[in-house]
C-alpha cells in the first residue's frame, strides 16, 4: 500500500476561507472586525517572522492582526499590564503570547492572565481543564489541526487504536485528549515508553509529536495506519523533516502528513478559526 498524502496547505486553506467566511458575516452583523491581538517580547529571529505570520493571516482573512512588540528587558509586571490591558478591551477577541518568553519573566503568570474565552492558544489551565472534561472550549490550535486533518480523511475515530507520541501540554496531552472524546482508544507513549516499536504497531492512528527526525520507524506503521506527524526538525542535511521516518512509512500507511506542508500549515489556520470562535461566543454571551 501506499500511503494518500494528507495536503496540510490545502486543507488549511479551506479552513482559511470558512474563517473568513466567518469572520466577513461577523463584521457585517456586529460593525467591528474580529481582533486577534499578539504580544511578542524581545527579538527572537524565529519568533518574529512567526508574530508576523500571525498577524498577516488574520488581515488575509479580514480580521484584526495586531503585532505588539516589547523589549527583551520587559519585567514580568511590564508583559502583565499589557496583557491585561488587551484583555480588558472588548473589541479585542484575542490574545496570544507568543512562546518562548525571555527567561526571566514569569510565563505562568501571563498565560494565566489571559483570559479563558480570549485564550486562542488553548493554553490557559481553565481550557486545559474544560478540553478534559468534555466541554466545549477553545482547544490548543496544532492538535485541533491534527483533528481536522484526520477528518478530511473520513476515517472512523470511535474505537480505533490511537496511539499519541509525546505528552507535552501543548501537543501530545490535548491531542489524546481530543481523541478520546472521540471514542479513539488512546495510548500516550512518551521517553520512558518501553518498547516504543510495539506499542506504535498497534496503532490505527499515529501522533508524533516528539522532536526527533525519524523515531518512528517505518517498519513499525501497521499496514493501513492513518499517520500524523506533527515533528519538525532539521536533519543532518539542514533538511526540514517530521518524527517519522516517511519513506518508509509511506509505503504502509493508508494517510500520511509530509513534513512540511502537513500540520504545520494547520496551525496558524486553527488560530484563526479559534480566534473567530472566540469572536462570535463574545456575542452570543
Ligand atoms: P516537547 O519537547 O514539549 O515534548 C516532546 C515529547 O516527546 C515529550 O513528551 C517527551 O517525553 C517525548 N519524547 C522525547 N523523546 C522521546 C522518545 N525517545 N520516545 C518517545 N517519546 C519521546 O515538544 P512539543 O510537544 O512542543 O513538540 C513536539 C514536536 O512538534 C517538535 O518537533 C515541535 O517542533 C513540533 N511542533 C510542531 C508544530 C506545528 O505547527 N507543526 C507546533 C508545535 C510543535 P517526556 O515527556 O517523557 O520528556
């Protein structure tokens, strides 16, 4: 079997423009754009064309980017302030702290200032706990793309063998915790897994979001297997390349995600329909 490449930019793509579908009937309806706005502290390279993205995705789906950049020197009361200020304006639907924050600030402190229904990352703990008890509520954008990009493939979730690698609270812990509530039979495997190969060829599903090129082998995909690998990394190349060995998974797997042009792009297309969702759960409140 060869594997269906799941296309992560064009299935982002649609979502982008079901957003801004959203987003227009939003403006025409209540008279404002919907607002996402993005705090970025300090000058890390990667961080800054990643804010930039963010904001130019939102213009293109005709809503409010705002980029607000402070100093490295910020204090963690600085980042408070202006987080609290932006939570604090109603027009504002929105607002993510772009992460890594500089060491010395208190990044608990300000994710936890965000407030829950304006919290697009999905990471402040009452989301967090909200996503674990089975309600409704903003869900952290990478694994919601992993959802969606499962969906497009029209694969049955209740009672398939999911099995999510990585437990990070970003990724790994909201990923199972999205498939569960799909009636998925998950298993997180993590670095103190014994015998990773035998858990992951059990797997109807696959999540890899590790950080290490290649850790799941090929050979271990079960024939037919839907894999998502959410990994970037560059390989000894300087090549862009996931956590799964794709040439070789490829080969088993029924759907597989290329890296890149898989979940990357789904991310920032999940930002903006959370921050749309955001938006309209604003109104309807
Ligand atoms: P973290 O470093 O926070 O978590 C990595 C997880 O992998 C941990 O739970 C760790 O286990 C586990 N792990 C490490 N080594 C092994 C191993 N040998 N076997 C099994 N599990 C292992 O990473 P993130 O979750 O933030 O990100 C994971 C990957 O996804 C990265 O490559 C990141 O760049 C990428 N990413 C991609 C995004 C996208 O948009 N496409 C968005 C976010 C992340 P333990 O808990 O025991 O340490």
């Amino acid at each position: 079997m060869t594997a269906t490449i799941l296309d992560g930019k064009a299935i982002a793509a649609k979502v982008r423009k079901e957003v801004a579908e959203r987003a227009s009937a939003f403006r025409i309806r209540h008279g404002r754009l919907v607002g996402l706005e993005v705090v970025l502290v300090g000058d890390d390279a990667a961080s800054v064309v990643y804010t930039r993205n963010k904001a130019k995705a939102c213009e293109e789906a005709g809503m409010r980017g705002v980029l607000h950049r402070m100093p490295a020197s910020s204090s963690t009361q600085d980042v408070l302030a202006k987080v609290r200020g932006l939570v604090a304006d109603a027009s504002v639907d929105g607002v993510l702290v772009q992460l890594p924050l500089p060491k010395h600030i208190d990044t608990t402190a300000v994710l936890d200032a965000v407030a829950p229904e304006k919290d697009v990352d999905g990471f402040h703990p009452v989301n967090v706990g909200r996503l674990a008890s089975g309600r409704p509520c903003l869900v952290s954008c990478t694994p919601a793309g992993c959802m969606r990009l499962l969906d497009e493939t029209g694969v049955s979730l209740a009672g398939a063998r999911a099995v999510v690698v990585g437990r990070s609270t970003i990724v790994g812990k909201p990923m199972a915790q999205l498939l569960l509530a799909r009636d998925a039979t998950v298993t997180i495997a993590h670095s103190k897994t014994r015998d990773l190969g035998d858990v992951v060829r059990e797997a109807e599903i696959v999540v890899a979001a590790v950080g290490r090129p290649a850790l799941v082998r090929g050979d271990w995909i079960r024939p037919g297997a839907v894999v998502i690998d959410v990994g970037i990394n560059r390989n000894d190349d300087g090549k862009l390349v996931g956590d799964v060995d794709f040439a070789g998974a490829v080969e088993r797997a029924s759907w597989i995600t290329p890296v890149p042009g898989g979940v990357g792009p789904m991310t920032i297309a999940m930002l903006l329909a959370n921050t749309v969702q955001a938006a309209e759960a604003a109104v309807a409140s």
